[in-house]
C-alpha cells in the first residue's frame, strides 16, 4: 500500500486556479482517497449519504468544474455529527499535501482568543502565520460561540465582525471563506443579523448534510 506522499508524487502537473485546466482526476482521487484514510484512521467512509457531496467538494477544491461554483465558499450546514467538520478536515489535508491548505478554526476558540487577548487579526488578514496577507480559511461550528465575547469592557459579535471583513476580502480579492454550522437561516438572522443572512446566498455554495449522526 503506497503513502500519501508516493501518490502525490505521481501527479504531475500541480492544480492551477484555471478550471479549464484539465487534470488527471484519476490520480487527485486517489490521492484524497489516501489523505482521507490517513486522516480518519481508517474509518472515513463514502457512502450514499455523502458520495455526492463528497464528489462535488473534489471538484470545487480542484477547481474543476462540477456542481459548485467555484468563485464562491462554502456553507456547510446540517444537524450534529453528519460529517461536516470532518470533510473540512480531510479537505484542508487534502489540499495541503497539494501546497494549496488551508486553515480550519473552531469558533469557540477564536472567541476565546479574543477575551484573553483582544486580537482577532490572524483571523483577518492572517496576521502572525504568514506574510501572504489575507487567505481562504475555515470557520468550525459556527453559531456554538458565546455571543457576544468580551475584551475588557468591549463587547463584540466576533464572528459577525469576522464575516464583515470576509464579505469584503470576497468582493475585493475572491478570498473563500468556508463554514460548518448547525444553524438554520433563522438562527443565523437572529444571532447575526440581516447582513450575513443576505449575503449567505452571494458568497456561499449552500450546502446541506443530513440524516442521522455518525458519532
Ligand atoms: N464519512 C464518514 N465516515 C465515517 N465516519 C464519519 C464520517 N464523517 C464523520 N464521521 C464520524 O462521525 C462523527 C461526527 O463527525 P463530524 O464531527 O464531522 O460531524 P459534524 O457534522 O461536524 O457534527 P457537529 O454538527 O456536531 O459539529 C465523528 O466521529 C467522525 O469521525
Ligand atoms: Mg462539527
């Protein structure tokens, strides 16, 4: 059994911004075959649950034309434990064995972060990681942060200033911004405001993932 390091090797041409740019799938899908093995122990599974999503996620991540559109990020909503932070895992892996990562975060750590510290700037424009400036990034659990976070006597509504900068990093620069929740679009009205709950539908591919938990 060859290592996610041997079948990367076996692809060639690195994966360009440029959808047109035909790839050999056949080798990126073993590869995320791999990763995702690795990642998961073993334990990842594809099945009728997910092999769509799964697939068209492939795409997206490769650029390659699919059922997602590619100029926007990704909203992954669905009830507990049907798999959705785990897809971003393997996908962020995925795509770092590939030089092209990107970061997950989970919300409640980034709230947390900012009441010891008050600094949401490696969220924004990736301050302290890295001198490219501004990334896409991951944003796990969305909705399970306390609300609003408190710096001294700032309050502040972390992830709604987060997704403001974000809205305009998208617009500016085509940054993605990728988010796991269980927040249904009322929820999100009510815990956000109507400012992400318009632009939901503009910057994200909605996507949604059901049925019973995995856990
Ligand atoms: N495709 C899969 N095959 C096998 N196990 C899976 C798969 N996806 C997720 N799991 C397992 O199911 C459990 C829940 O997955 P995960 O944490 O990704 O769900 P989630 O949708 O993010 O849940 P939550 O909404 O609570 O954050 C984990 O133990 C994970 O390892
Ligand atoms: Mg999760």
């Amino acid at each position: 059994m060859k290592g996610v390091l041997e079948v990367r090797q076996t692809i060639q041409r690195p994966v360009t911004d440029m959808p047109e740019n035909k790839i050999d799938l056949i080798a990126y899908k073993r590869l995320f075959l791999r990763v995702a093995d690795h990642y998961s122990k073993g334990t990842f599974v594809i099945d009728e649950r997910n092999k769509a999503i799964v697939y068209s996620l492939f795409l997206y991540f490769l650029k390659q034309p699919g059922s997602l559109d590619i100029r926007k990020g990704l909203w992954l909503a669905g009830p507990v434990g049907t798999g959705k932070s785990t897809l971003m895992y393997i996908f962020s892996r995925f795509m770092q064995t590939l030089q092209r990562g990107f970061r997950v975060y989970v919300c409640s750590r980034i709230t947390t972060e900012y009441a010891m510290h008050g600094d949401l700037s490696r969220y924004l424009d990736n301050a302290g990681w890295s001198s490219l400036g501004p990334v896409d990034m991951c944003f796990d659990e969305f909705g399970r942060e306390p609300i609003p976070a408190k710096y001294f006597g700032n309050e502040l509504n972390v992830m709604q200033h987060i997704f403001h900068i974000r809205y305009s990093y998208w617009q500016q620069y085509g940054l993605r911004t990728y988010v796991t929740t269980n927040l249904y679009p009322n929820d999100v009205e009510r815990k956000y405001g109507d400012y992400i709950r318009d632009r939901r539908g503009e910057m994200f591919n909605l996507i949604e993932l059901n049925g019973e938990s995995r856990r």
